[in-house]
C-alpha cells in the first residue's frame, strides 16, 4: 500500500498510515510501514529537531523520522532502520555500485537505476519482514521535485506487482474558509491531478478537514479524482490521536482497502484500542508536567516523550497538562526555577545538545531537587543531574560534562572512550538498544520488576566512571550498568523520585504498555500531590 500526501505536509499522513495499518492489524493481517523521506541527508540524525522534530531512535540504531515512532506505537511492533528510506541512502547506494562497475558500460540515470535502487529496498524490507501487507509512506508532497523519482518507483511497482496486488491512497487537506465556513476541494483537486499526470490513479482518497466532510465536498472530490464516492473517507480533527483509526474503521475504511488488496475481509477485534481511547478521554484527573528543555517551540522535538507520558498517564486515570520551559531563559534571568518548581507535579528535564540552555537546566534541576518534586531526566537530562548532584552534594564545585567544559577540574560526565577518535558526525553515537543490568534493591530495578532490561540510547557521553564513588558517597545511587560497565541509570536516594536515564525509554512506550519509568515519575507525583 502505498500513501501520498497532497495539497500541503503536515497534514497527519503518518498518523493516517499508522491507522491503517491498525486496522489491517485488528484483523489478523501482519503489517509493516516504511517511511520514505526524499530529502538528501542519509538519516535524520544530522538534523535540526526545530525543523524536523525528534529523531526517532530505532531497537537497531537507526536514526529516524518520526513516523516511525508512530507506526511503532500503533502497531505495537519493532521496525528497523531500513524502514526509512531517504534520497540520500539510495544515491550513496547507486553511487558506490557505481564506483565498484556493477553498472560497468552503462550510462548511470534516475530512470532506471534509482528507481530500480527504491523498488529493492521497499521488496527487500518486504521480504525479511515476511508480512502480508507493507504500507509506503511517502514523504512530502506530490509534485515536490524531489520526490518524484520515489513516485515513478511506486507507479512501476503497481505494474509489476500485477492487478489487485497494491492500493494507492492520497491524503489531502481539504481546507475550510474562514468567512464562509465552506469547505474548499480546489487544492484537494489539483493534487489529485497531479498524482495522475505522474500515472498514478488513487484507489483511496483521505480527506483532512477540521470537521468532516460534507456530502457536497466528498462529491465533488470522487468526481475529480475518478473515484466512486464510497473511496473517499474524511479524517476530521480529533482530541486525540489514538481516536483515527477508529474514526477511519466507523466508515468502512478497514473493509474498502482489504478489499481492494484481493484479502478477505475479516470482523476487526479493536476491542483494546477501544478501551485504552476511552481511558485516555475519561482520565480527568489533572497532574501537571514540567517540560525543560531548549527546542520548546516545537513540541514535535519531543515527541515520544509527550506520547510515553500520555500512556503511563492514561493507565493511572490520569490527565496531563504540560508546561513548557525554555532553559535559555533561566540563564537571561527571564524565568526562576522557582516557577518550575511552583505549579507543578513532576518534572522531566529533556534530552538536549550543547551548551546553550545547559546551565538553565542545572538550575532548575537544583530547584526540582530541593522541593522534592519527583524529576525524571532523559539523556542529557540525566547528565545534567548528575553534575547538578556533583557540584552542590558532592562538593565539587564547576564539576561539568566535557561537552561544555572541556577543562572542568571534575569531568563527571565525559566523552565515550569509543568516541575519541571519531570525527565523522553521522550515526556514529551509541545507538540503538543495549541490555542494561539493573542493581538489586535500586528504585529503577522495582519500577522495571527485571533484572535486565534493553533500552535505546543516543549519545557521546557518559558518566565518568572515575566519580562513582564520590557520587554514591554523596547519595546518588546508580541503579543500572551496562554489560560493559557504563552508567544507564541514576536515582538518588534521599528523595522522592529523582531517576537519571541515559537511555531513552521513551521511545519504547506502548499506550498499552507505558514505560515504567514515566509510569513510576506519575505515580510518585500523583502520591506527592495527595
Ligand atoms: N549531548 C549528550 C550526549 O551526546 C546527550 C544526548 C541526548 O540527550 N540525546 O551524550
């Protein structure tokens, strides 16, 4: 199946892929999703999370969009790296064939040899994943220059895939007038248009709209797009996301592709999606949720971390309401960390990069740390508790992580001896999951209830080994080490709630199944809050 967007991006084509793949799912198909991204960039690790929002870390390390992260979270499954596929990797690819003379003779072109480099990946993710039906999200928008050569891939693939074999469906904003009210299909049209101008027929038009769609538009889009009425379903705004695929199924949307893909169709058991969308609208109880960090502005930088709360949240009965503060601002004296401390429940300090906003962070972490409010700090926010712990419990005053202050007198956080030498930028953090040994009797050992358990991470640094001592001596506690001796977690023992993860365990939190440490930071602010 492939998915196109039209009309303009942001429009919830990932929100819409995943839902899809629900669907099929909840009636016993296998599914996968791949996420296409024709920018140029290998992965989106180099990226600017202002402007692409969070990297997605996957269980083997890759470096991904976002989507992935929802495809993860609907389906309930682990995708690999291959299943983002950019320009970038598929001319790095096209290029070293090149440069070893597999194309010997040949004059090296968009058509075939691109096209042919995107059809093996997309079958070869087909394959090892074994699954009955892959989605293909294609990035951006249709008639964007770059992603036409992953368009004129997908269009030889109907072809070669033969009749019945794939369904292509279009998602498209169908805007609303703000003086009239009315619901405009003009642009909807014309993306429409355009997808056929590249050969490509929509079997299924999806139709983004604030409210849903009147009778009137939905007409007019089947007759442009060449579409019975029946393959046009409208995707209004939702309070919450986990509602799409349930909006989608009450129109027969489940039925209309398995349909259209030769399957059977079969009676879809979403009983427990059901109950968790119920859980999460009837939660009334509010607790409010700190969020500091620098990429403030847009929230989609933290994605996975919003999601993990509204899981654990959503099991407790719990309504979370989350308020953002940009560190920059402590360090211009233009916010006290005594707000942060003020109206709220628990804190959660945020992965981050670099020196700008660090200090700020520190000093709302001191502030947190001292109105025992329960904190959880994710990476970097970790990072920064521990320096936090050294320098005002463990007497070393200036302590740092290197990545600021690379001649601090107490080193405490410091960079990866397997990063020394590394100059290239790109994927070469420690990446993906790694099993971590959890210390019997520690915090994070109860909230886990196991042993060992495996996390993904996304990192240089680390805590210097050199301090532990020090630091236990001054009552943090570390509570979790990697097979290889490295520090995974940290709590501290004269409070509440204080957890340091090195990991990311946001990026392993199921709404069914919330991560046991945003679950542990709610259910300790839910106690203090008593
Ligand atoms: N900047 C820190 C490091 O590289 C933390 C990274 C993060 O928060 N993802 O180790």
């Amino acid at each position: 199946m492939f998915i196109t967007g039209g009309v303009l991006s942001s429009v919830g084509k990932g929100i819409t892929t995943a839902s899809i793949g629900l669907l099929l799912k909840a009636r016993g198909y296998s599914v996968t999703a791949i996420k296409i991204d024709p920018y140029i960039n290998v992965d989106a690790g180099t990226m600017n999370p202002f402007m692409h929002g969070e990297v997605y870390v996957t269980e083997d390390g890759g470096e991904t969009d976002l989507d992935l992260g929802h495809y993860e979270r609907f389906l309930d499954t682990n995708l690999s790296k291959k299943n983002n596929i950019t320009t970038g990797q598929i001319y790095m690819s096209v290029i070293e064939k090149e440069r070893r003379g597999v194309y010997l003779g040949q004059t090296v072109q968009v058509i075939p040899h691109i096209t042919s480099e995107i059809k093996e990946r997309i079958r070869s993710v087909a394959e090892e994943s074994g699954v009955d039906v892959v989605l293909v999200e294609i990035g951006g928008t249709v008639g964007d220059i770059e992603g036409l050569p992953f368009l004129e891939a997908v269009r030889q693939m109907r072809l070669e895939e033969g009749p019945g074999r794939t369904v292509f469906v279009h998602v498209g904003l169908v805007p609303v007038l703000s003086t009239t009210g009315e619901q405009k299909t003009k642009p909807m049209q014309h993306s429409v248009q355009e997808l056929r101008r590249i050969g490509i027929q929509p079997d299924v038009i999806i139709a983004r709209s604030p409210r849903p769609l009147e009778e009137e538009a939905r007409f007019k889009i089947a007759l442009y797009a060449n579409l019975p009425e029946e393959a046009v379903f409208s995707n209004p705004d939702v309070d919450v996301i986990y509602e799409v695929p349930l909006v989608l199924e009450r129109q027969g949307l489940g039925s209309y592709i398995v349909r259209k893909l030769g399957l059977e169709d079969r009676k879809p058991d979403l009983s427990d999606w059901e109950a968790f969308v119920k859980r999460v609208k009837e939660a009334s109880r509010p607790i409010n949720i700190a969020m500091v960090g620098k990429y403030t502005r847009l929230k989609d930088s933290y994605l996975s971390i919003i999601e993990a709360v509204r899981h654990a949240a959503a099991s407790l009965g719990l309504k979370p309401v989350f308020h953002w503060y940009e560190s920059t601002l402590v360090e211009k004296g233009k916010l006290n960390p005594e707000e942060v401390v003020d109206g709220n429940d628990a804190a959660i300090v945020l992965p981050g990069f670099g020196s700008r906003g660090a200090e700020g962070k520190i000093r709302v972490i001191k502030a947190v740390r001292e109105a025992g409010i329960p904190m959880l700090g994710i990476c970097y926010g970790m990072q920064l508790a521990v320096v936090e712990v050294a320098r005002h419990l463990a007497g070393m005053e200036d302590a740092n992580t290197t990545e600021i202050d690379p001649s601090t007198p107490y080193p405490v956080i410091d960079l990866l001896e397997s990063q020394r030498y590394i100059r290239r930028l790109g994927g070469t953090m420690r990446l993906g999951a790694y099993p971590i040994r959890l210390v019997k009797g520690s915090l994070v050992h109860s909230l886990y209830g196991r042993d060992v358990v495996a996390e993904r991470h996304r990192h240089r640094y680390e805590v210097n080994p050199k301090y532990i001592d020090r630091l236990e001596a001054a009552g943090l506690r570390v509570s979790g080490y990697s097979f290889d001796g490295r520090v995974e977690f940290v709590e501290l023992k004269d409070h509440r709630f204080f957890v340091g993860s090195q990991p990311h365990p946001e990026f392993k939190s199921r709404p069914m199944r919330p991560a046991p440490l945003f679950l542990g930071l709610l259910k300790a602010a839910m106690e203090a809050a008593r």
